[in-house]
C-alpha cells in the first residue's frame, strides 16, 4: 500500500505533552508520546509481552512504560526493563514496532514505511509576513479523498456556502486551468465572486485562487492578491491536511497563512470552522464513501476539471486506501 509510505498527521504538536496519547492511520492504532528529549515518538499501540494498550501506560524516566506489567520501552522501541526480573537484559527481539516521526506545520506526522518521501509542502510556512493558525481536528465520517475532493470544488460555493463563499446569483465557473506537477496536480486563474472571503469582507469581491494537490490526502489553496492592492505580492494560503484513519473516516486539520493581524486565533478558527461545517454533513452523506476512480461512475462537467485530474492522479499513484 503506497499509502504507508506517505507521510500524514496524527496530532496537534502541543496535544502530545507528557503522557501518551492513542492514534489512529491507516486502520492501525498508534501510541504517540516524548522522550527524554522532547521528541515526538509513534509505536504500535500494542505492548509485544502481553498485548496491552500501551496508550493506557505513562512516560517514565524519558521510556515508554505498559501499564500492564511496567515493560519499559526506549525511543527505538527496545524493551530496557522488565520490572518483575530486574536483572534480566532483554534482548534485541524484545521490542515493540516504531514508525517515523516529523514535526512541522504545528503537527505530528508519521510514516508507517521507511521511504524517501518528502512531507506535503506549505511553502507560506517560510513567510515571516504571514500568520500562521491551525484549525481542527474534525473527525469526519467520510474518505479521505472526498474531503480532498471537495476542497478543490468551487462549484459548491453559491450552493453549500450560500451568504458566505458564493452566491446563488454568481454560479458561473470561469474555464481555469489544470496541470500535472511533480507532487500531484494544481489548478490556476480560479475565480470566484464571494460575499465574505475572509473575516474582514464588506462587500462581494472576485477573488483569484490556485489550487494544489501536494500529496494524497493533503491540498493548498493559494489566494492570489488583486494588483495594487496593499498585499500585493503576498501569497495567504490555506493547507489541508488529513489523517486517514479508515477507508470512510478521517481525521482533519486546516493550517491558515494569513495577513490578518487584527483579528484573533478564536476569531479566525470560528470562520474556518463556519466553512467546513457547512461542508461536513453534505460530505458525510456521499455515497459510496469511498471516491469511485473509473470514470464511469459518476457524471462530471466541465466544472470539474480539476477533481477528475485528482482522480486521474490517485488512480497514476496506486492510491488503493478510500478509493473505489
């Protein structure tokens, strides 16, 4: 499954502080705790001596302790204490699995197979001029891929964002552009006429946005600024990021770049949380759940241009996870 050599978030950074916390990707449960050093580690959530949960334990001592037997186990994953024979040294095969583990973006990510394969890039992260804010998690009945799918969709807007990203007066889609890229697929020269596009609206305004599939389950929408306006140049994004826990549920997180100084962290999350709320039940209610890959299976229009290249690409990658 080419899915496990991807990288994909678990958590929050600061959702993992001293205790263990359970995850779970890609139909396995994970265990994610810090070291000694405060660095985020990810097992299976399975203790090898009797099969307890090893979330249920605590962080002892910089190890990772079960709270059945009090096994403790170190950031590689080695048993180094068996507490009821304490001068036994357990050997190399006394251990439990470990994944690989980055922090970036104000998450925790994990790869479940060792492969040289770079995390979802968000190139505003780099913008000192921008402020950056996460949002989430949600937990969404819903593959994956859907949820991907419908971020890329600006055909919903009038309709499911009625008031907010569109209007039912302004449904036309604009011909825009899509193109295959090293990491995915991306559309260009996007528009959109939106009565709020951000916190600050005080009047409908033709916004311009590209949209990028950047891994999988990831996406970002870049807002392109209007020429001569105060943030020309400036680049605010929005980064999604999904954690595929089942086929048909996942795990979602939104990272915003913005150049909104004024308004708060609550303020921004509660806008972000508006949007895919409104997004979440229609999401839960497709069926199949899975996105279907043949062409056939469903109708498309010339407005979906750019989920049919995701599609396309999804089917290119082997992608078999959500998929149908």
């Amino acid at each position: 499954m080419m899915e496990k050599n991807q990288w994909h978030p678990v958590a929050l950074s600061q959702a993992v502080t001293d205790a263990p916390v359970p995850v779970r990707l890609l139909d396995e449960d994970l265990v994610l705790w810090r070291d000694a050093q405060g660095a985020a580690q990810a097992f299976v959530d399975r203790c090898p001596h009797r099969g307890a949960r090893l979330s249920l334990g605590r962080v002892q001592g910089g190890q990772l302790e079960c709270p059945y037997h009090g096994w403790q186990f170190a950031s590689s994953g080695q048993c180094v204490k068996v507490p009821a024979v304490p001068a036994f040294t357990p050997p190399p095969q006394h251990c439990v699995k470990s994944f690989g583990v980055q922090e970036a973006h104000g998450l925790i990510w994990v790869q479940l197979e060792a492969a040289e394969v770079p995390l979802p890039v968000f190139e505003a992260e780099d913008d000192a001029r921008l402020r950056k804010v996460n949002c989430g998690p949600y937990d969404v009945q819903a593959s994956a891929p859907r949820i991907i799918e419908n971020f890329l969709d600006m055909s919903h807007f009038g309709f499911v964002h009625e008031g907010w990203l569109g209007s039912r007066d302004a449904t036309e889609m604009a011909p825009y552009q899509v193109e295959n890229t090293a990491c995915g697929v991306k559309a260009t020269n996007c528009k959109a006429v939106q009565p709020m596009s951000n916190l600050h609206s005080t009047k409908p305004a033709e916004v311009h946005y590209t949209y990028e599939v950047t891994a999988p389950f990831a996406a970002l929408l870049t807002k392109i600024p209007e020429a001569g306006s105060s943030k020309d140049g400036w680049r605010e994004a929005i980064g999604l990021f999904i954690c595929p826990v089942s086929p048909t549920t996942s795990r979602v997180w939104f990272r915003l770049a913005v150049a909104d100084f004024e308004s708060s962290d609550e303020q921004l999350q509660a806008f972000q949380h508006t949007i895919f709320t409104q997004d979440q039940p229609v999401l839960e209610s497709q069926q199949p759940k899975a996105l279907p890959l043949d062409p056939r299976a469903e109708l498309h229009s010339a407005a979906d241009r750019m989920s049919s290249a995701y599609r396309r690409y999804l089917k290119a990658s082997g992608v078999t996870f959500g998929v149908c």
